[in-house]
C-alpha cells in the first residue's frame, strides 16, 4: 500500500467520502466512519486525515481536545471551523426568573474564555512557514437547561405539560433580553489565518452585535464576513439602541484592507400593529444613523455587499454636505443588494396610508373588521412617505453613481404582514437582473425576464413601486448610474406588484 502514489490513495480516500455522505448520514459519522481508514497505512493516515480534519465543528468543552490532537500537518488540512461555546448549567429553580447582571457577567466570562482559548490555538499555527486560510464560524452559545437542549425526555416533558409547566418557566424569554458580549477584545492576538468570518449570532441567544467588529478587529487578512445579529422590537428600553450604537463604534475601530464581501443582518420585524409607535435608534445629539454610516464606511472597498435591517441614508451618502471633491467612491464594488425595513432609525417609517378606526371612535371607521379578527385590520402602511423615502432613494442612486463597475444592484423593502414588496433593479450593460421578475400583474406595464435578457447589451432599471412615482430629480440620478461606463441608452420599466393603499374592498376581502 505504501507503493501507491500519494495522489491516488487521496483519491481512492475522496471516493469512500462521497460514498459514506450519501443520503441520511450525518457529518460526525462519515468522520467517525472514515477515521478507521488512518490506521491502514502513513499515506492512508495523511489522505484519511485531510478528509476528517477538514471541517471540524466543536464546542467549548472541546477546546482543550482539539488543541491536543490539532498538531503538525492536521493544522494544514483545517480549512472550515466552527466553535459554539456552552453556557454554564442554571438550576431548575431560576428557570422562572429572567437572568440579571450577575447571570450575564457569568455568561460573558464563560464566552471570552473560550474565544481566548480558540484564537490562542490558532495563534501558534500562524508561526509556521506553511498556512492554510480557515474560515471560521462563531454560533450564538447555549446553555444546557436552555429550552432546545435540555434532554429528549425533558423536552418531551416540557411539550406534554406545557399548561403546568410554563408556571414555573418562563423558557426563552429568560435570556431574550440578553446579548452574549465579549469582553477584553484588545486582549486577543491579532490572526493571520482566518480569511472568512461567519457569525451566527440570532437563534435562541442572542451574540451582541459588536462582536463582529471586535473579532473583525483581530483578524488582518480576512476576506469575507457573514454576520447575523437579532434587531428585533421586543429588545426594547434602549436595549437596541445601544447594542446599534456599540456595534458602530466596534465597527469604526476596524481597518479591513483585504476585506471585499460582506453579508450583514440585522434581524428585524415589523409589529403587526403599523399604529404602535416605533422606537427612536438614534444616539442622543445624533441626526443620523451611526450603524448605517460606520457600514457605509465599511463597504467602500467591497466588491459585494448584501445588507438587510433598519437603516436611513447614510448607509449610502454622508450625513453632512459633501464638496464633488470629497465625494465617496466605491471603486470594486459590483454587486450590491440591501433589504431595507419599512420603519427608520429615528423612529417613524418609510411607508405610509390610512389606517383604519374602530367603530367607537369619532368618526369612527363603519366598516366590519374582517372575518380573521382584527391581525390584518391593523396593516395598512403600503403606501411610500414621500417625505422619508425619497431622500433614502436618492441617497442610494447618488452612491450607486459613485461605483464605477457597478454590475447589478437590488434595493428591496418587503412590506411585512401585506404580501407586497417595494423593490428598484438595476443592471450593467450585459448583466443580469438580480432575481427573476414577477409580471402577474395585469393591470401594470411590465417586462418579462425574457424581455431584459434580449436586451442585455442595455444599462436596465426596472420599478416595482406600483403606481407611486419617483420625483424628476431623483429619478435622474437613476438613470446616471452607470451611464458614464456604458453610455446613455437605457432599458426603464416598470411592473408587478402594485404598492397601493388597501380601498375598502380589499379590506373587506380579507
């Protein structure tokens, strides 16, 4: 065995993993099942352990393992890892109690440990002459008694009596005013190993968001970041307004050079009630946005952006009036995609209309509330807000002017609870759309897909926007993207879903 080529056994190797990954096997017991394999030969070893040691997914209580058996070329072979730190276990007792400040100092110590010890090990592999760049992910950490991974049994328990059992447990909302922080950033050694950063960091716990700066921060050669945080209204007391504030200054503090993808999430969703009044983000004394501008700044060496959350205009343009001179520029970028929220940071919404009144109100609305009960009789901001809109738009356009190779761009508002989406295409000349295009609508001008692949060798801006029209000057700025790369003939046009307010039928209808 010894006289087979090593490239050979690696392949012979290649092939047993395709065949133990077919359907139903899970990752843990191909590795388990490959592993006997090693002991066949020194090159079987080497091609069994490239296969096993290639993605490697641990928790904290690992940690100490991995860095015994991670030595000499193992280290090589490392290419995907991923770590989610366990919590320390809480009695039975405080199962119906929200956790309070020394719950979470605990919970912060525990994940600082375990990150320390990680980007310790992967410190002492960058001292040597040959490096494989890994791509890391962070998991939002769990606590054994946490609801999802307590035992079966107790799970089962849990769900059978629930009626009895929620007197004394309170679940989930015990930890969902709380963000697992890492604390003494600075402490960490800087990794020349790491070239993507993935961060999961809104399941059941919550990550804070600033970690992502801080571990950003760290980590010099990174190429790619992938980053998913909870915004949600029920954090509220400030609660979001300061993780937002944190994670911008966290942001600030980075200096990415190789950085040029970026994938950031900001989870958030709308109440049902558009009349519940929204939560002002702003820092006090600010008039902008700090999130959106510190991402802003973050994305202007970037080839690819994809952003979703609640922003305002300087995600895309300076707050403050800027001289031609002075103006940003993204000079890489050529993929850009934001799913932006219907409501602002500074407390109001970017869609309005006419919301309906209850009966006993003067004046009030005499129409019956639809059959559903009154979920839907609440939604009704379907209509743009000229007044917050627009400026939003038009930042977008006038940053979407600044990006030289600009090939395709998505701006996209889903409408919660309505099932309308407000959405802007564009496209370089020989580029796709991003997406395929709706054109259900019969009562809209429309194109079909087919329509804008005929024209491919046309700059195409295509409007879902209903019947709601953009004002000439913003819609000028439009029409300048990338005209100065490929000329000023232009594909413009409009269709599918119509973003009107609700007549009375429609509500009724529902």
């Amino acid at each position: 065995m010894e006289k087979l080529p090593q490239e050979l056994v690696n392949q012979i190797a290649s092939n047993l993993l395709e065949y133990a990954t077919g359907p139903g096997v899970l990752v843990y017991e191909t590795h388990s099942n490959l592993a006997r394999y090693a002991t066949i030969s020194r090159s079987w070893k080497e091609a069994i352990e490239q296969k096993t040691f290639h993605k490697l997914i641990l928790e904290s209580t690992d940690l100490e393992h991995f860095e015994a058996i991670a030595t000499g070329n193992r280290r090589l072979w490392v290419g995907h890892l991923e770590l989610q730190v366990v919590l320390d276990d809480y009695p039975d007792e405080v199962c119906g109690l929200v956790e309070d400040e020394h719950d979470r100092r605990l919970n912060n110590e525990t994940f600082t440990r375990a990150i320390q010890r990680l980007f310790s090990v992967l410190s002492s592999w960058d001292s040597g002459a040959r490096q494989r760049m890994i791509v890391l992910r962070i998991r939002a950490p769990f606590s054994p008694k946490d609801r999802n991974h307590r035992s079966l049994e107790r799970q089962k328990n849990d769900n059978d009596n629930y009626e009895a059992v929620k007197q004394r447990d309170i679940f989930e909302r015990r930890y969902e005013d709380s963000f697992i922080e890492l604390l003494r950033a600075d402490e960490l050694p800087v990794l020349n190993n790491i070239s993507v950063l993935r961060i999961v960091g809104e399941r059941e716990r919550n990550m804070h968001p600033h970690v992502a700066g801080d571990l950003g921060s760290k980590v010099r050669k990174i190429q790619e970041i992938q980053v998913g945080f909870n915004d949600a209204d029920k954090n509220s007391h400030g609660i979001r307004r300061a993780n937002r504030y944190a994670c911008a200054q966290a942001f600030e503090r980075c200096h990415l050079p190789s950085l040029k993808i970026a994938n950031v999430n900001f989870q958030h969703f709308c109440k049902s009630d558009q009349n519940h009044p929204v939560e002002d983000l702003l820092p006090e004394n600010f008039t902008h946005d700090p999130l959106s501008a510190s991402l802003r700044i973050l994305s202007y060496n970037l080839t690819s952006l994809d952003i979703h959350g609640v922003f305002d205009s300087s995600l895309f343009w300076p707050y403050d009036a800027v001289p031609t001179s002075l103006a940003p520029t993204w000079p890489h970028l050529k993929m850009l995609k934001v799913d932006f929220d219907m409501q602002t940071p500074s407390g109001g919404w970017y869609f309005t209309g006419t919301a309906p009144r209850n009966e006993d109100e003067e004046g009030g609305d005499t129409r019956e509330a639809p059959p559903s009960g009154d979920y839907y009789w609440k939604i009704f901001r379907t209509k743009p807000d000229q007044d917050t809109l627009e400026p939003f738009l038009l930042s977008f356009a006038k940053a979407a002017v600044h990006m030289p190779v600009l090939e395709t761009a998505d701006l996209t508002c889903e409408l919660q609870h309505s099932g309308f989406q407000f959405e802007i295409k564009y496209a370089a000349s020989g580029q796709h759309l991003i997406g395929d295009i709706d054109s259900s609508d019969e009562d809209l001008e429309k194109p079909s897909y087919e329509d804008f692949n005929e024209q491919q060798n046309l700059r195409q801006l295509w409007f879902a926007i209903g019947s709601w029209r953009l004002s000439k000057i913003t819609m000028q700025v439009f029409k300048n993207i990338g005209k100065a790369q490929h000329g000023s003939e232009l594909m413009e046009r409009y269709g599918n879903k119509q973003i009107e307010e609700y007549d009375e039928e429609d509500w009724l209808a529902m």
